[in-house]
C-alpha cells in the first residue's frame, strides 16, 4: 500500500472543485479512474492491478491509499 495526498488543483478542473463532489470518471496514464464520494470519505478503482483507492477529502485535498 502506498500513502498518497493529491492537490485537486492539480487533477480536477475548478466546477469540480467548487461543487465538492469529485465522483466520476477520469481519465489517467494507468486506465480510467473511477471515483465515488459519499460525504468526505472518497473510494475508487483503475484497471492496474486492480487497484482501489480510500481516501478522505478536506476542502481540495485528498488524503489517502492506494492498493
């Protein structure tokens, strides 16, 4: 497992931000990333090695890990 922290400044366009509610899907260098948020608690899957995200989102930061 790895401990990650992202800027959502750096990931997500500014609607995105604004209305705190980061679930969709993006694209990224590894597959789409798909994201689910319910309150601040952010959880998601991308097809490298079956990867899952966990995570808590505090204004535009997401603190969390991946496997």
């Amino acid at each position: 497992m790895k401990i990650i922290v992202m800027l959502f400044l750096c990931f997500f366009p500014l609607s995105t931000l604004m209305a705190q509610d980061v679930s969709g899907v993006y694209s990224t260098e590894w597959g789409n990333m798909t994201l689910t948020q319910q309150g601040s608690t952010v959880t998601g899957t991308y097809p490298l090695n079956n990867g899952r995200i966990e995570g808590t989102l505090e204004g535009r930061v997401l603190t969390g890990r991946w496997h």
